[in-house]
C-alpha cells in the first residue's frame, strides 16, 4: 500500500462556496425514471435551472447532488451504417429510449413551470469525460435525428427543444466507461426574450467506473471555525479519499478523519485542543 | 380551441352526442392508465394536460389528427402496402398531435409479480391498427397488428410503477373502437385480468377530404332538417 505524504502549505484561500459534491454522496439514479428538468421561477436571481425530477418517487435533485448512472448491462455495439453514432463494431453504452427496467429512463422536461414561455431550449455547452458522448432518437418510419454529438464538436445545434410542458425520451449513448460531466445552459424565451440559466454540470457515471487513483492533496488553512477549530481547505484528486491525520513531533501520527476530495476545495473543521502544543496535519491516501 | 373542430364536424354532420358527451384529446400529453383497486384493474384514460380521469375510457376520444397522415414506408409494409396511407400518432411528442402513452404508474411494483400484459382483443373500424416500437437503432418493434389476425402475441410488456410511448398506426380514416385486456400476477390476488376494456379513436383525414366530408355532413344535415319538419 503506498503512503503519499503531503506536504501542508499554509496560505490563505479563497472559501469556495460551492464545493462539488463528490460521487461516494450523491444520490445514485440507476433504473428510475429520471427527467431532466428545466426550472423557470417566476422571481429571484436564477430564473432558470435544471434539476433531476425523479418521476418514480416524486422528488427534485439539485444538479449537484446527483448521478446518472449507465450500467455495465447498457453497453451495445454501434451497427454498421450509423457514423454518427460511432464506427461500426466500437462500444457504446446506452442509456434507452425505450423503457428498459435495468436502466435508467432518461427524459428531458419542459413540464411543471411556473411561467409559459413560447420556447425553451437545452443547450450542451461542453462535456468532460474519458469518451464521447451522442444523444439520438429514431423517428416513427426509422429517421435518425440527433440532438447532441461531440464527435463532431459542439455548437448551438447540440440541444433539445422540449416541448413546453412537455417531456421526452432520447437515446443517450457513451463510447468509453468513466465519469463524464456534461455542462447545460437552458433558455427559455419568453415574449420574444431570451433568459438563460447558469452553466449547470450532470455527472454521468458510465459503469464500471475505474476506480480513483489519488494523486497529491494540498491542506491548506482556512482560518478558524466559530468553535475555535482550525478550518483547513483540501486539494486533491476529485473523488479520491484521502485521510487527514496530526501529530505534534512529525513522528506519532493519529487519524483525524477521511475527506472525499470534491473539484473545488473541501473544507476540513480540525478540532484544536485547548493548551495544544504545536500541531502539524498532512492528508494521505489510504 | 382543442376540440373545437371535432364538435363543429359532429354538429354539421348532425350527429346525436351521447348524454354524456365525450371529450376529445387532440394534443397533449394523455396516457392509457391502468390502475388496481380493492382486486379490481381500472383500466382508464388520463389527461395529463387537465389532470382528468376518464374511467371507463369512452368518455375520451384519442384524436389522431390529420398531421399523422404518412405514405407507409417499406419498413412499416407490416401494417399497410408501401404507398398507402398510414396514420401515425408517435412515441416522439409532436406539438399538432396527441402524445399518448401507456401508464402503470398508479401501481404499486412490489404488489406484482413480473411485468403486466396489455393484450389487444378486438379492432372495430374501417382500417387496422398496429402498435411498434423503435429500438435504439431504429429497428421496428412490432407490438400489435390487426392487419394479421388478432393473437395473444398482440400485446405490450409493461412494468408495474412505469410510463412508455411507443408509435400507434392507423389505416383509414374513421372511428375506432379499440378493445384491450390488462393481466398480471398480484402477490396476493394471485393472476388478475381487466377484461376487454374499449378505447375510443378518431382517425382525422387529409384537409381536403375533411372539407368533403364537412360538405357531405351539411348535405346530411339538410336531409335530417327536412326529415324533422
């Protein structure tokens, strides 16, 4: 087992707000069926925002707190005659059109708005991930109709168009296993105005998702946390596991706790005894 | 503005409404439900659109307008001759059409054993019907046809707790009368079965023979007058 020590740099950072929620805990969506959900408020700074609205139970995930998950079980391979969606023979896990109960049942919904806009649209702004990422479905006499394809780069034509309260269901396909965080801006056009919501991140997790090889964190103060623990930042690796520990003398270490590095800094409240002697931290991975 | 033009057609053609008068589905969303109480399936039509039950399902008329006309296609020559006229309400929603789905989601999935069974029994009318599906690489999933005996293949799998669309297709123009039987097997009730339970289409023509029958319909109706007097 390797043991990476790390170094503890002390500076002053800025408090990310908006930390990422790493993967171990989001909600995992695995055969639900999940829609895509386009959130027009009538008031407020964030008129428009996509949530996850789980239609089997009801529920409303933020963006953030989420994963969509394509199981090993979704894995095809591309048939002769489609390039667009890949070369024949190559793999692509995907997640149906149709309703399958293994998988997940992935939609895109105009539905439950609070304004009526006349248009509303989902653009794919960029995707981070190993492979590509194509979004298709077939019309009732066998046209292909794509929505979304970074194979062939993205512009303002990789969207959907859902039908104000309306929804509907696509073929979402992977060509690579791994996590993929596809960025989407919704607009919705209202009285012959455009609104725009944030770039909003979905994490993907197409299975088997290879496991997190942790690479150097960084510990960082924060400053101090109103109960007089020391707040410490951690970098490192997203979704690696790293285990905080303390000594007084470099030598005896002790385990404080295990953070999940996340993509933007995780806060660390570290407990500072009272009469404490000097006391360095380092993060190190399992 | 939804079922406007179908009251006025019933009104020239000087058609008796039913006492209690059917309501039209032309757009929107609208799903064929099945639901199960006190050991009983209800199997109805649910308006998504305004929240409305219709139970037994007659009450709603599924209107398959005339933007569904298509020439059938050789990968559809299952259901009618390529060349011929195909009516075609998809399972991708089209804003001018009736977006009709098939919904369990009134069920509770741990009460059933395995998937239920949605099976055509009967097709009355002046054409066929057909159920397909597209896979995910738009290979044609035939589900039902008329067109070649009614059999206990003509059927949907559906999963308890779920919602799906799939293509419906028509032959002729007319009024429909489509006869379906849900069956499952419920944990305690043991296998359970609707019955033959009717849904009612209408299958729009093309404008112009639309115009033609409208003026057929004012020839039927200036008959019916003097017939009265």
């Amino acid at each position: 087992m390797i043991r990476l020590l790390l170094i503890a740099v002390v500076l002053v950072a800025t408090w990310m707000r908006c930390a990422a929620v790493p993967l171990a805990e989001r909600v995992r969506l695995t055969t639900e069926h999940v829609d895509l959900r386009i959130v027009l408020a009538p008031e407020g700074t964030n008129l428009l925002s996509l949530v996850a609205h789980d239609g089997d139970r009801g529920t409303n995930h933020s963006a953030t707190n989420f994963v969509l998950v394509a199981a090993e079980s979704a894995k095809l391979s591309v048939p002769d005659g489609f390039p667009d969606l890949g070369p024949a023979g190559s793999d692509l896990w995907v997640l149906p059109a149709s309703q399958n109960p293994a998988l997940l049942y992935l939609g895109i919904s105009g539905e439950g708005l609070a304004l009526s806009p006349q248009r509303l649209d989902l653009f794919l702004r960029r995707v981070d991930g190993p492979g590509s990422c194509v979004v298709w479905q077939f019309d009732g006499v066998g046209g292909l109709s794509i929505s979304l394809n970074t194979r062939d780069g993205l512009t303002e034509a990789d969207r959907f168009t859902p039908a104000v309260g309306g929804h509907e269901h696509h073929n979402w396909g992977f060509s690579t296993n791994g996590l993929y965080t596809l960025w989407f801006q919704a607009r919705s056009t209202v009285g012959g105005t455009n609104a725009w919501s944030p770039e909003v991140p979905v994490l993907f997790a197409v299975e088997p998702v290879p496991a997190v090889v942790a690479g150097p964190a960084v510990l960082a103060t924060s400053g101090l946390e109103p109960d007089g623990s020391l707040r410490m930042l951690l970098s490192g690796t997203p979704d690696a596991t790293y285990t905080v520990e303390g000594s007084t003398d470099l030598r005896a270490w002790e385990p404080i706790r295990q953070v999940t590095a996340g993509q933007t800094p995780q806060a660390v409240p570290l407990p500072l005894p009272a009469q404490s002697p000097p006391r360095f931290f380092r993060a190190i991975t399992p | 503005m939804k079922s406007l033009s179908l009251f006025a057609l019933a009104l020239t053609t000087g058609l008796a409404l039913p006492a209690t008068a059917q309501t039209f589905l032309t757009t929107g969303h609208a799903d064929i439900g099945i639901a199960y109480d006190a050991g009983a399936f209800d199997l109805h039509v649910h308006d998504e659109e305004s929240a409305t039950e219709f139970s037994p399902p007659s009450g709603a008329v599924l209107v398959v307008g005339a933007a569904a006309q298509t020439t059938t296609p050789g990968v559809l020559s299952a259901f009618a001759p390529v060349g011929s006229s195909l009516w075609i309400l998809p399972k991708t929603q089209n804003a001018s059409l009736l977006f009709l789905g098939f919904g369990t989601e009134e069920l509770t999935p741990s009460d059933w054993t395995g998937n239920l069974t949605l099976s055509l029994k009967s097709v009355s009318g002046p054409g066929n019907f057909g159920v397909y599906d597209t896979g995910t690489f738009g290979d044609i999933q035939i589900k039902m046809n008329s067109a070649d005996g009614i059999a206990a293949g003509d059927s949907l799998t559906l999963v308890p707790g779920s919602h799906g669309h799939y293509n419906l297709t028509f032959t002729a123009p007319g009024n429909y009368t489509i006869g379906l039987e849900a069956a499952g097997t419920h944990v305690t009730d043991g296998a359970v079965s609707s019955g033959t339970v009717n849904y009612s289409f209408t299958v729009v023509p093309e404008p112009e023979e639309y115009a033609a029958l409208a003026a057929a319909g004012l020839v039927g109706f200036a008959l019916w007058r003097r017939a009265r007097r």
